[in-house]
C-alpha cells in the first residue's frame, strides 16, 4: 500500500484492513476473479473491498455472502459498518457466516464441521461438483454446500471412486491405534447415554444395548435410552448410535441441535459409500469424537482431525436367544424342530443340524451370487433368510426376531455365509461376529477389509464369491475341511470368549471416553 | 366359477396308474398342469420323479393342449416311470379352461394331505417336496413357498418372503409354485377363474380373507423358467391397472387395511 494511499483511508478503514488481514479470510484471488472490473484500477484488492466493495454488496471469500448474514444479523448493516468486520468480531475463528439448512446448529459447529470435512479422505471438493454439477463452483466454498445444503437436500457427496481408493489406502497402513487419544485413568462422566432410535433398524438396537452392557462392564455409570427421553433431562454424555438414523427417524429429529451433538459421541455402523453414512455426516463430523465399528472408518475420522476410535462391543455369553413370545412367529415355526431348541456354541461342525445360514438384504451383487449358486446351495440344508423387503428390519411383530434368529440359525449352522452387499467388502461385525462366530458356526466370507483382530484363515475362511463352491464342499465333504472347520471354531472361540479380551476392550472404551470428556471445546 | 358347479367335472378323460400299497400317511400329491408346453414337461416331469421325498401322488392335468404332442409325451413318461410313483394320474379336458380350472381338476383328483401346485415349465429341487412338507406339517402351516430361482431368459432370485398380508394386499410377491393344504384349497373354493389373470395373487388373497396362514420356507427349493411366452408375460402386464381394480373389488377389506397402514406409515 502507498503512502498516499494510506493517507486517504479512515481510521475505520484502516482498522477494518487490520482485522481482515489478521483473520486471513480475505481471499484475494476470489475477489479478483469475481470482481474484473477492478483489475485495472490500482488498488489493492483488500483495499479496494474495505473502501468500496463491501458498500456494493461484494463478497470477500468463498463463504460470506453479506445479504444473507445482514438477513440473519440485522445490526451488522447498521451506520454503513461492513457486515463482514461484524462476522469476524462475533463469529472469532469462524468461516462459515450462514446456517444453510442447518439452522439448529452454531456458526461454531458448522466452521468446524466444514473444516473436518475438507480434511475427510472421502471428500474432494472437485468430486462433489462432478456430482452436483448445479452448484456453482466459482462462487461456492463446495465443502461448506455439502454440508449446509447437500446433506440436507439428498445430495450425494461422495464419489465411489474416492471410497474405494480411500478404503484401499486406509487399509494398507498398518497404524493400530490411536495410543494418544486416551486416558487409562483419567476422570469420566457421571452418567452416560447410549441411544437408540426406537423406529430404527433392531440390529441398532441390538449393538446399543451391546455397547451399553460392556460400557457397564468398564465401570461406567451407563443407560440405554431412545430419542423419546427428554433432552433437557439428558445425562452428561451422550452417546449416540447410528447417527445416520437417529437424527432423521421421529423424535430423533429433536435431538439434532448443535449444543447437543458438539459434546456428544457418534457411534458410527455405517459403511462410507452408502446414502446412508451420508445422511449422517453432520453429526459425526460436528461430534466431540467418534467411535466407529469399522477399524479403516476410525482412522478416516482420525485423519480428519477427530478423537476417533475403533470398537466393537464384548460379547455376551450369557444372552438371551429367542424369547417365548418368538417361538410362534412363522420364520421360527418353519425351522426343523431340532433346530427350534436353545443353540450351544460349542456344539462341534458334524453335529449342527444345518449347513448353510445366510441372513441379508438383498442387492445387485448378492443376486448375482445366489442366482449363479442356487442349484448348489439347494442341495444343503439351509436357512437363507435373503430379504426381498425394501422396507427396514423394524421393532413390528413381523421383524423384530430377526435380529435374534439370525444368531440362533447360525447355533445351528456349520458354515455361516458372508456375501457382502456391494464390492467394497466392509467387515461386518455384527453379522460375522457376534451373529456368526458368537455362535460357533464358522464364517465363509467374500475377501473383507482387513479387520485388527479377526484374522482370514484362522478366524474365518476368505474366497471369492466364485470359488465359495469349491470351500464349502471342501468344508462338508472331507476329513481336511471338516478338521480345519473345527480349528476355526476353536481359535475364534477362544478369542471371543477370553475374559482379557473384554478387560482390555472395557479399558480401551473408558479410556477413549476420559480423553474426549477431559478435552476443552474447540 | 365353482367348486361345487357340477358342469365343471364334466369332459375329462383320466388314466391312472396305481400302486397296490396301502396309501402312505405322507403322501403329498402333485398338481402340474399343462397347456401346449410339450417342450418343457419333461424336465418338469423330471425333476418330480427327482424328488428326496418317496411317496407321491402325481396329477397331471393337460388343458386342452393342440399345439404339441403333449398327452402322447405325458403318457409315455408316466408309462416309463409310474413304478416311482404311489399314483400317476394323467386328466385331459375336453376344452381349454384357464389355469384355474385346471388346478381345481388336479386338487379335486389329488388324494395327499398337501398338493404342491406347480406349472409344467418350471422344475424343483430334489429337496423342494421333503423340505417344503416338513415345514409345513411340523410347522403347522395351511400352506408352504420357498425362494424361488428364475432361469432361461433370466437368471436371478424371486421375491419371496415373510408371509404378511398387510405387504401382500400391496402386491404379490408368493409364487403359485408352493405345498398348499388341501383342505384349505377347499375353504377358499379353489382358484377362482380371472379372464386377465393374478389368478395366483387372488388365490392368495382369499386364504388371507379366510385367516389361513402361509410359511415362507427360506431356501432355494423351486425353480421359473422364463422363456418370455407364458401367460403372464403375455397378458397380465397389458392388464396391470384393471387386475389392481379387479383384486380390490374381490378383497376390499384387505385392501382397504392395507391403504390405512400405509397412511400411518407415511404420517
């Protein structure tokens, strides 16, 4: 800036340039390109907007859009001030001056929220544009559009291709955990809830009241509770478990505010390129911290910046199996009678009843593999529960058992059958684990992504879709299979079912909850 | 059209080979029917003689077929193999008659417990009869489906799934391939004759209307062969919007259920 220059800006003037330079919003390149006219005048950029830009309604960044935030704050436009000065003299640290459709959350909540998301590996600004070809790139910060309007208005905001080369990067590290994020000892909140939504899908449900029993088993003052507990009687923490549903199914909706979401915790269950894990991406990335069943997921929400933290529930070897009120419903009534009895973990691979058990939505790449295998399957003793319902697995009459049956079809199965819904290959634990191998039968997967402590060939057996064939005749059919079968079910057995195993689980999850408990807001 | 209708018997010509054992008490009795699908039967044929389950009662009841040489080829088979069988009964009509009269025929010459309904282009798993019966007895059912594999011109899965008449009176996603209990045929006033057709659909809808109850069996047991010339492919699909109408004008308290709870879901 000349001297002549400075000589002709007002005191105000030249303290609003202070401002803005020190907040480094001030996006020259931006202006310059949305502003050509001026490219010949001499001034300054900065200049030229704190003197005439802002009076003519010009934008200093991607993110301020002065009308919007007048509309919102009608002192800011008072004595010809800037609104923009306004912004940041309220608003300190925050880059987002407008609340989109996210209207119960903070400024706060939602600079943060768009920052973690830039820095999600699944997010590229460009990718969300090839998606949303509508949204003006020039003018539009695309991080701030995903999450103020795309998520709100069904937008897709991730590209298949970014998941898939994302996962496959997160599965090549080999960083454990996250030994920083945690505080063995530290202090806990006096009370926690784990909620559910209680229209939501029962497997939710299930992992709730799993998560609940073992954060009781860390010594933690827990309760299971659902989106119909008053908010303003919540306890200290909140832990919230498929955020994806929670937040958009009935009262749920309520729960979606930002005072609320920024000190709880996500639990999240769902895999990343689904419409699903989308719709719940503001919750988790404006929570204080993550907990993910998915070990690549964890570190996804880790390299955005998040507490993040792997974590599947203790198993309980002492659950109940299907009710009283169950053994009339059609889907149990259909089972052979030897097979309607209490299952027994450790009844060995040749005296199981059943051979084959599948539970599943169906899906494009499940049908491909059920249509090319039905003639094979059909000669086995199956229980394949492949549902053909669009409508989610619900707390109704007709559905509510499913949850438990599936485990107690597989107490009765040989081979449990993991085909994966899409070619992405998430781990899914509550079907591989606690419905499957919980149960003693041994898992026949589709290759998955690599899980920490659930190894391929010795937890369970990996082949692709067009060779499982061939492993399960292996299986059923010879001394070497049916042996290696039971060597299977042994070593998960004994993994599963070590009292160490749930210590040090109970350890980790009370250690992860100090940690974000014990950090300030951001 | 009824069962009780006297003309309806009328113009049939039967041939039966039976066995002189006493009949066993898990007979279950097959009714395939027939119209012009020579080149298909056997394999239908085929797949029953196939069957893990040893005591049946096949009825097979040709409508009327012109096109092809089916009576010949039926008889002939049923001479070949009538040893594998309790009973092997071959009915021809002397017109054609629909789908609906022709299972009526089977059903009202069949003599098992259960009848498992199936068309002469389809086939089963050996295991389909044995499963879908002990599920049935054992389960207490008035009638069993499986999944079901569609193949020829397509190759995937059926739509089969839990029995819920509130998600049947939307639409029909139970096969006519399935074990049904006689008796319970006979509650219902068998299959009711629709010119458009949904004759399955509407057989369905009546058991629901009398408070019988299906059990979905969840297997792969049975197979559909799609050779894009069958009836349904055909007719029904020209015929969607009336045969909706047509299924709500027979059902109206199902439908009228259906429709409040879907509006409660939608609320």
């Amino acid at each position: 800036m000349s001297a002549d220059l400075l000589l002709t800006l007002t005191p105000t003037e030249q303290q609003d340039i202070k401002i803005i330079r020190e907040s480094g919003q001030f996006d020259t390149e931006f202006y310059l390109a949305t502003n050509q006219d001026i490219a010949g005048s001499g001034y300054e950029p900065l200049v030229h907007y704190v003197k005439y830009g802002f009076r003519e309604g010009r934008r200093p960044n991607r993110n301020f859009r002065p009308a919007l935030y007048v509309a919102q704050h009608p002192d800011a436009g008072l004595d010809s001030r800037n609104p923009f000065i306004h912004f940041l003299q309220t608003h300190n640290g925050c880059h987002i001056a407008h609340h989109g459709l996210l209207t119960r959350f903070r400024l706060e909540d939602l600079s943060l929220g768009v920052r973690t998301l830039e820095q999600l590996p699944f997010f590229e600004a460009g990718d969300y544009h090839d998606l949303n070809r509508d949204v003006a790139r020039d003018t539009t910060d695309l991080a701030e559009h995903a999450l103020l309007y795309g998520v709100p208005e069904g937008r897709r905001l991730f590209k298949a291709l970014r998941v898939s080369e994302t996962l496959g990067t997160l599965c090549i590290g080999t960083e454990p955990d996250h030994a920083t994020q945690t505080l063995p000892d530290g202090p806990v909140p006096d009370s926690i809830g784990i909620f559910y939504n209680s229209g939501g899908n029962v497997f939710i449900h299930e992992i709730a009241a799993d998560l609940h029993r073992t954060l009781t088993e860390a010594g933690l003052n827990c309760v299971l509770l659902d989106e119909n507990t008053d908010p303003d009687q919540r306890p200290d923490l909140c832990i919230f478990v498929a955020p994806h549903e929670f937040f958009h199914i009935g009262r749920g909706q309520v729960w979606a505010t930002g005072s609320i979401i920024q000190d709880a915790i996500m639990f999240n269950t769902e895999q990343p390129q689904t419409l699903w894990f989308e719709r719940g991406i503001p919750f988790l990335l404006m929570s204080a911290g993550v907990i993910d069943i998915c070990h690549q997921m964890a570190r996804s929400f880790h390299q955005a910046g998040m507490p993040a933290i792997h974590f599947t529930p203790n198993i309980d070897t002492t659950r109940g199996y299907l009710l009283k009120e169950d053994m009339t419903h059609p889907m149990v009534r259909v089972l052979p009678p030897a097979c309607r009895k209490r299952p027994d973990p450790l009844i060995p691979f040749a005296r199981r009843p059943l051979d084959i058990s599948f539970f599943g939505g169906s899906s494009a790449h499940r049908e491909k593999f059920f249509a090319r295998n039905a003639g094979f399957l059909a000669q086995y003793r199956n229980y394949f529960y492949y549902r053909k319902f669009t409508t989610p697995i619900d707390s109704s009459p007709r559905d509510r058992l499913l949850s438990r049956l599936a485990a107690h079809v597989a107490g009765h199965s040989r081979i449990a059958l993991n085909i994966h819904r899409d070619e992405y290959g998430f781990f899914e634990w509550h079907r591989i684990v606690k419905g499957a191998m919980a149960n003693g039968s041994v898992v026949v997967s589709e290759p998955c992504l690599p899980h920490p402590v659930f190894r391929p060939g010795i937890h369970f057996l990996e082949e692709t879709g067009r060779h499982i064939p061939n492993l399960i005749e292996w299986l059923l059919h010879t001394p070497d299979g049916q042996a290696r079968a039971e060597e299977i079910r042994t070593a998960t057995w004994q993994l599963i079912g070590t009292p160490a195993g749930n210590r040090a689980r109970c350890a980790r999850i009370r250690g992860f909850i100090s940690y974000v408990w014990s950090t300030p807001e951001a | 059209m009824s069962l009780n209708a006297p003309w309806m018997a009328t113009g049939q010509s039967a041939r039966t080979f039976k066995s002189r054992r006493k009949k066993p008490a898990d007979l279950i009795s097959i009714c395939l029917t027939n119209y012009n699908y020579g080149c298909y039967i056997i394999d239908a044929l085929d797949s029953i003689a196939a069957q893990t389950h040893t005591a049946l009662d096949l009825v097979v009841v040709d409508d009327h077929s012109t096109k092809d040489g089916s009576v010949d080829l039926i008889t002939a088979w049923m001479e070949a193999n009538q040893k594998r069988f309790w009973r092997a009964s071959l009915i021809v009509h002397a017109r054609n008659l629909g789908p609906s009269a022709a299972r009526n025929t089977a059903f009202g010459h069949a003599m098992g417990t259960f009848v498992f309904v199936m068309d002469a282009d389809n086939t089963i798993y050996p295991r389909a009869l044995a499963r879908l019966h002990e599920a049935a007895r054992d389960g207490g059912f008035d009638a069993t489906y499986s999944q079901i594999e569609f193949f020829g011109r397509e190759q995937r899965l059926g739509l089969a799934d839990i029995w819920d008449p509130m998600q049947m009176a939307r639409e029909n996603y139970v096969d006519v391939m399935a074990l049904v209990r006689r008796q319970a045929w006979m509650d219902v006033d068998g299959y009711s004759h629709i010119d458009a057709g949904w004759e399955d659909y509407d057989f369905w809808l009546k058991f629901m209307d009398h408070g019988l109850e299906a059990g979905y069996v969840p297997e792969i047991l049975c197979r559909y062969r799609v050779h894009g010339d069958s009836r349904t492919t055909n007719d029904a699909w020209a015929a969607h919007e009336s045969l909706r109408a047509i299924m709500a004008f027979r059902h109206p308290e199902l439908t009228a259920r259906a429709r409040m709870a879907t509006q409660v879901v939608k609320a």
